[in-house]
C-alpha cells in the first residue's frame, strides 16, 4: 500500500486517540480466560503453584537453620531486607525433608517462604486446562493439593499455597503449646 501525500490532519487525531485508548481502557481479549503457574518438581513429581500466590521467587539463597519441634521448618533466610521463616513444600506435602531447598518462593503476603528443589519453568493456560484434582494418587493424598493443570506432557497437581499457610500456622501453633495440654 503507498500513500500519496500526507493524512489529513483529522485522520492523524484519530489514530492518535485510537492509540491512546488503548492504554487507558482494559484489555477486551483474554481477561480472565489464562492463568500463570510457576512449573515445579518435588522428589520426581511434577506440580504446579498458582503465579498469583507468590510474591517473589528467588534462587540460592543462605538459609539459617534453627533448631524446633516444627520438621517442615528449613530455616531463616533473608529477603529483601526482612528475616523469612522458610519451610520445605515437600516435606507439607508428605515427602522426606529436602537436605536443600535450591529455589524459595515467598507465599502470598511475604512472611513465609517454601522451598523447592527443582524450578521447571512458567506455564500460562486457558482455565479450561485446570480441574477438581482427581481423587486417589499423588494429587488427592494431599489436603494442600485441590486442582490439577493438565498441559502438554502430562498432569500437574496444583500446590494450594492459601492452604500451605494455615498448615504451617497450625504446626507453629502445635509446636508452640506446652507439653502438659498435649
């Protein structure tokens, strides 16, 4: 297409408003049709974190263990200028305790961070790829696991980090109540 001498002066308006409308109003496609996830294994299962749920992602990180009663506790590790408690998300969700947890994801709020040992990647999906986690094998015998993301390659149960949270406060508080009321 060529264009012959310059646009009219009220077409070049017209584009320039239509260009800046688009910055000013929500998107049309695809809102609220994707979600992002966070692609990780535990032990040499694959599993899914709900991008949403975490605050921040860090890799290699000094954790300070502490000595306690909660198992799942990993340690203290500093995040951008505050002390996190850190927890082992395979260890919640039933396998042995992680000797290192290589990537923290920080939950939600920023006060308590999961540890993992393996990162695959970031999946964006159509809702449509996501499901009731079925009942019996590795997605229903946990409490902390409710959904499932099925995507290319197989089956990833979804890690409920809201969940992970009240399950941590509730070993905290376990931990925390003196012998005699056991």
């Amino acid at each position: 297409m060529s264009l012959e001498g310059p646009l009219p002066m009220t077409r070049v308006r017209e584009l320039q408003d239509a260009f800046d409308r688009t910055f000013s109003e929500p998107p049309r496609a695809s809102v609220g049709q994707h979600e992002d996830f966070l692609a990780i294994t535990l032990g040499s299962d694959p599993y899914a974190m709900r991008l949403s749920d975490v605050a921040a992602l860090f890799l290699s990180r000094h954790i300070t263990g502490l000595p306690g009663s909660v198992p799942a506790l990993l340690g203290l590790v500093a995040l951008r200028g505050a002390l996190v408690p850190a927890y082992d998300l395979g260890s919640l969700l039933g396998y042995p305790k992680s000797a290192s947890a290589r990537w923290l994801a920080v939950i939600l709020d920023g006060r308590v961070a999961v540890g993992f040992g393996q990162f695959d990647g970031h999946v964006r999906v159509s809702r449509d790829a996501i499901a009731e986690a079925p009942s019996g094998g590795t997605a229903s015998r946990q409490p902390l696991v409710r959904e499932s993301l099925h995507i290319e390659g197989g089956v990833r149960p979804i890690v409920h980090l809201p969940s992970v949270l009240e399950a941590v406060a509730a070993m905290v508080r376990h931990a925390a109540r003196p012998k005699e009321q056991e």
